[in-house]
C-alpha cells in the first residue's frame, strides 16, 4: 500500500524558514516522480515543485530562489526546504506521487504570519 | 503557463440526477488532462486521467471527455458523496496547472 505522511509544518514569521517532510512507503521515491502542491486557506490547488525519476526538478515561478526540493533514497523521503518565507505562503502543502497525482498524503499547513 | 479554466464556479444538482463539468485550456494539453475530487477537509483524490481514463477504484459513473482544449468531466446518478469540489489539471508542460475548481453542490 501506498501512504504519504507529511511533517514539519507549523506557525513562522514572514523572512522565516520551514523544512517538510514526506516520508513514503509503498514505493521508492527514487525512481518516480514526486511533488509538492499547496492549498490556501479556501482556495485551490497550486503545484509548487516536482522531482522527476530522471533527477529533474521543475519549480512554479512564485517559490523559484525560495524553495528545494529534495530527497532521500535511503529514508524514502522528500523534502521541501522553504526559504524567505512570505504571508502567501500559507497553506497547506501535500506531497503526492507521480505526474499524474494518483497518490496524497494528508497534508501539513504552514502558516505565515507575524 | 497553460491557464485551465472551469465552468461552471458552482452546479446546483439535485441527487440522483447527472452533471457535467467543463474544463478548458488556454492552449493545447493534447489528452494529458486529469480530474480530481476533494471533499472537505481531505485531500484531493484522482478520478481521471489522460482526458477519460478511470483512475483505480473509480467507479463507471465518473467519465471525462474531450482533447486538445476542451474536456467535460460527467457523474451520472449523483449521490450525496459525490458533491464536492472537482479540479481539472493538465499535465502537459510545466508548470503543471490546475482549474480553479468546480463546487458541485446539492439542488
């Protein structure tokens, strides 16, 4: 069985960090394509990074200078490592599998605000 | 960036009866189109992929529809599950982009 299980979230200060974590079983993180997406409060999804099988890595405009993405094969782990952080940052962020998003964790909301 | 737009914002529909959602691209996605749902609180779920695909689990009931442009997700005898929000997303060309979502709610 597939299970996503996000980490890390929490209450930080607009200029603050956050790292996340996303720890993955059921699969190898290695070989496939895995994500972040985020969600404001009401409003809907945005993808903010992806990790292709091929070592790729494609970021939204609005996180690029911001935000890595990262991951580690030997903990089957993703990472998002969240820089600079601004107020419309806040949201909940899922990690989920594949190019198409066949699987979600549960998600961790961030919340940037002074 | 492809810019994926839903209509309609809300769908008032009474139980049992069928709706269709609509989703369109701002340029070319080819069929690599996918649907998902999100009841409130959880996490988005994948209903369908490459335009008309049912993802694993989903029932005949969810079809979508169309290429290129233009796609049409249709739930037939809706059921009180089943009123939620619906996002479009294309995944042809990063960024990968989403609708703003369609709220499918009880008539």
């Amino acid at each position: 069985e597939v299970l996503l299980v996000e980490s890390g979230g929490g209450l930080v200060q607009p200029g603050g960090s956050l790292r996340l974590s996303c720890a993955a079983s059921g699969f190898a993180v290695g070989g496939n394509y895995v994500n972040w997406v985020r969600q404001a409060p009401g409003k809907g999804l945005e993808w903010v990074s992806l990790f292709s099988p091929d070592d790729s890595i494609y970021y939204v405009d609005a996180v690029k200078g911001r935000f890595t993405i990262s991951r580690d094969n030997s903990r089957n782990t993703l990472y998002l490592q969240m820089n600079s952080l601004r107020v419309e940052d806040t949201a909940v962020y899922y990690c989920a599998r594949g190019d198409i998003l066949t699987h979600w964790g549960q998600g961790t909301l961030v919340t940037v605000s002074s | 960036e492809i810019v994926m737009t839903q209509s309609p914002a809300t769908l008032s529909v009474s139980p049992g009866e069928r709706a269709t959602l609509s989703c369109r691209a701002s340029q070319s996605v080819g069929s690599k189109l996918a649907w998902y749902l999100q009841r409130p609180g959880q996490a988005p779920r994948l209903l369908i992929y490459a335009g008309s695909t049912r993802a694993t689990d989903i029932p005949a009931k969810f079809s979508g529809g169309g290429s290129g442009t233009e796609f049409t997700l249709t739930i037939s005898s809706l059921q009180s599950e089943d009123f939620a929000v619906y996002y479009c997303q294309q995944y042809n060309k990063w960024p990968y982009t989403f609708g703003q979502g369609t709220k499918l709610e009880i008539k």
